[in-house]
C-alpha cells in the first residue's frame, strides 16, 4: 500500500532538517536514496482514473487553483466546462482570457453575484439549480474531459442544493473525466465521496487586515 500523506509530508521535513547537517558525500548518497524511493512509489501508481477533486477552505486560492487545471487540461487539448454558480455578475476576466480556447471550452456564469447582493433566497436556489442541471449535462458527456464547477460547495452550504443530489449526479460521471468542485464549506459527504480534497487555510488577508480593496489580476 502507498504511503499516506500525512506520513510522506513528515518523511519529507524530517529529510529536510537532515540535509542541512550532511557533507556532499552524505547529501549525495542520501539523494540518491530518496531518489529510489521516490521511484518505487511512481511505479506502484500504475492506476488511471477520473478524478473527483475538491477545493475548499476560508483562504483565497479555491478557484484559482483549479483554473490552473482547466489551462494545463486545454493544453492537452481536452474539452473543459465551467460552470460559475455564485460570481456570474461579476463578468469575471478569467472568461475573457480563456476565451482563446472557444473551440475547447464552455464557460457558463451562472450565478447572479453574492447572496448578500441578490437578497432572494428562492430566486438564488432557481438559479443554483438551473447552474446544477447544465453542470450535469457536461458531467455526462464523455467528449469534456474535466467539468468545474465554481463556488457549488457554497451553494451547499446555503441550502440551495442537496447534497443527495449531486452525490448522485457524480456517480455519472464518466470513469475517466475529472470533476472540480470548489468553495467554502463543502459537506462532509462530499469530503468522503471526494478522490483528492485540499482545504485553503486563511493566514493573513489584506481586506481584512489593511482594508485594501479587491484588485483586477489578483481577485478577478
């Protein structure tokens, strides 16, 4: 079996303090160890397989990181869908700079803005599930290669979709495609029905710390 994370990461910083104590010849062979290791695991992970991955947390990073997903999964050439359930009025930039990729990509901003902005809760659940049924039709077809879906985890959160529901729906998914689901608070049943799951921790932040506005190129 392959060694867990959490028992990797602490082999790693354990090497790290080591190495700063080592002459050449000790950093080398020590090197050269790791190296055999690191092989040994490559090799044992032979499985291909369509991920679910999730990305939540209070920290900043949640959609980024998974555009940068959607950018390497174009570069392959594969057919990406975005599907933006809560920041739709904010016509973000991002749509405009993957615009290059018209061919590869669907982008559907579907969301009207923060809930705090709409102040409808039965207009923003209609919305959250209009942006749910068009995620499912790109979830379902075997030609989009990775399917985001932008801010979903926040639309769980306010009960604006049932968790039931789209545990369901990602049971569709075809068995070698990926599926992102970003935002805060996502559902412990997500968590666990989840491939990889990396939580954003807030350490510092400049709006509330400094009261420095969202910036274009930073924030949107």
């Amino acid at each position: 079996m392959m060694e867990s994370q959490e028992n990797w990461d602490s082999s790693c910083d354990a090497g790290i303090n080591e190495t700063s104590t080592l002459n050449s010849e000790q950093y080398k062979k020590k090197m050269q160890r790791r190296k055999e290791i690191q092989e040994k695991r490559t090799s044992q992970a032979s499985l291909n397989k369509g991920l679910i991955i999730v990305h939540t947390g209070n920290g900043k990073g949640k959609t980024t990181a998974a555009l940068g997903m959607v950018l390497r999964s174009l570069g392959h050439g594969y057919k990406v869908a975005i599907i933006q359930f809560i920041k739709g009025a904010w016509e973000p930039s991002e749509k405009k700079a993957f615009s290059l990729w018209q061919d590869q990509l669907e982008f559907h901003a579907m969301g009207k803005g923060f809930t705090w902005e709409t102040q409808d809760h039965s207009h923003d659940t209609k919305q959250a599930l209009e942006a749910w049924c068009k995620g499912l039709e790109y979830i379902r077809n075997p030609e989009f290669k990775l399917v985001l879906l932008d801010e979903i985890n926040v639309a769980l959160k306010l009960g604006y979709l049932k968790v039931e529901t789209i545990l369901a729906g990602l049971e569709e998914k075809n068995a070698n495609d990926h599926i992102i689901l970003t935002g805060r608070g996502a559902p412990k049943g997500l968590i666990e029905k989840a491939d990889l799951v990396t939580e954003m921790s807030l350490l510092k932040h400049p709006f509330q710390e400094q009261g420095i506005k969202a910036q274009p190129g930073i924030e949107f």
